[in-house]
C-alpha cells in the first residue's frame, strides 16, 4: 500500500494504491467519508492481480476543499475521469459507493469506452430522492460533532466495533476542517435540491447492453434501504439483487474480504461477457 498527492486542474487528492501491474480498478468512496474507506478491499485486490486504486474526492478526507469547486454528482465525476487521466489509465473497472456509486455511474456514462465494468454498492442516484430522506442527510453531513458522527456511524455499521472513537474523532476532525463543512454543506444542498435531476437508471438500462454493471446492498443497510436495490435491480434488467448478509451500508468494510470476493465473481463474469 502507498499513498501520494495528486493533482488535477489545480485541486488537490489523496490517492491510496495497492498493486503496481495488472487491470485497473477505482474505487469511488461515499458522502462524507474518504478514500481510507477501501484500504482493506485495495489490499484484497492487489493480491489477486490487479492494481487497486482509491483516491479522496474533493470536499473529503485530505483532498483540497476549495469553495468555487462544482460540488455536485457531475462535478465529482468530472474530477474521477480527470485521476484517470492524471494516473494514465486507459481503462478501468469501476466500483462505486452510496454517492460515489452516482458518481461512479457518470463517469462511466461520460466515458463507456474506458470502463471495463461498473459495480455499485448501494448507490445514490438511481432512484427519486424523497425530501424527507434528502434533508436528513443535509442535517447529517453539517452536523460534524462528535456526537453528529456517532450516530451517523451508528446507522453505517451493523457491527458496532468499527465505529471506534479513533475513526469518530478522526471523521469529526477531518470533516470540520477549513472548507470541508463548506464543501459537504454544498452537497447536502445539492441532494436536496438538484440530485433527482441527474437520475441514471434509465442510462443505465442502455450502458447495462454493452457494458457489464452490477449491484450489490448490504442485507441491513439503513441508509439506502434494500427495497430500492430490488427496485433498481428490477429496472435495469440485473435479475435477483446480490445481497450480503450482517451488513449496513458499507459492506466493503464490515466484511471486505467477502466483498472482494464478490466483486471479482462479478469482474471475472465481466471478462468473459468481453
């Protein structure tokens, strides 16, 4: 594992990467979290021959956080094609998370030819927001107490050990740093008020012919609710949604050794589609 800076068009990330050679595989992280989020799944994944890419988008983590900067679902996806671009890869397998799954679906909807798949974990953006569901997650993120985080962690992890108080100090740190209130303020706005006007399911249902894209939810996640992955996986032609038991909503981190092995059933099921 090493980390490095990153820039691109003037903004500065984080980049964490495990593996050196072999296929290429970007993990998006979510709303308000960061790009450590994968540490273990890139680890996983570096063993099994590829090399594994995670990077902080901006707003988060140790990415810059600069106030002019399109803080919306468009503006992210942007910015992940542009460390594409940065790192010099060509093409990648994607993988994408609550918010980063939209961002990871844009992007591979601005750019099919560079995506090699697209998998997304529990993923905003495929289905209506409701306002009462999109203002609880404007008061979450503004909200970067230490208690704030505390609770929204505790609706994040079924298994309550992984919300030490290292990681909820950390994350009330991090989150309430010079310009990073600022940035996740505009996101909240941006969920409330614009993020149902860049739906994806029905880009999707085309990308889905010529692209492998699959799903996956968390049995027990209490922020995106599994009755959307069922709904989403209906709309676009994916048949019964592939759910992992004894887990909220970040799967990846609870158990990323079964998510590793998930996420390469579907990528070697996506070679062969190729």
């Amino acid at each position: 594992m090493m980390q490095f800076p990153l820039t691109i068009a003037g903004v500065t990330t984080r980049v964490l990467q495990a593996g050196h050679t072999g296929p290429a595989v970007l993990f998006v992280h979510g709303l308000s979290t960061r790009a450590d989020r994968w540490r273990a799944v890139l680890e996983h994944t570096a063993t099994l021959g590829f090399r594994a890419i995670a990077f902080d988008l901006p707003g988060h983590g140790l990415a810059d956080k600069p106030a002019d900067f399109d803080y919306s679902a468009s503006g992210l996806a942007r910015f992940t094609l542009g460390v594409l671009d940065a790192l010099e890869i060509s093409h990648t397998h994607i993988v994408g998370t609550s918010l980063g799954g939209h961002v990871a679906a844009l992007a591979a909807l601005a750019a099919p030819a560079r995506c090699d798949s697209l998998y997304l974990v529990a993923p905003l953006g495929l289905a209506p927001m409701t306002p009462e569901t999109g203002e609880a997650i404007r008061r979450g993120v503004r909200n970067v107490s230490i208690e704030g985080v505390r609770a929204k962690l505790a609706n994040v992890f079924i298994d309550s050990s992984f919300a030490t108080e290292d990681l909820i100090v950390e994350e009330s740190r991090i989150n309430g740093s010079v310009g990073a209130l600022e940035a996740l303020s505009a996101l909240g706005d941006y969920i409330v008020e614009r993020l149902n006007s860049e739906l994806v399911s029905d880009a999707l249902v085309g990308l889905a012919r010529t692209l492998p894209v699959g799903l996956l939810w968390g049995a027990h996640d209490r922020m995106v609710p599994l009755s959307i992955g069922h709904a989403t996986a209906n709309a676009l032609g994916l048949g019964e949604l592939p759910v992992m038991a004894d887990v909220g909503h970040a799967p990846y981190v609870e158990q990323p050794e079964l998510f590793v092995e998930r996420w390469s059933a579907f990528a070697g099921a996506a070679k062969a589609h190729a």
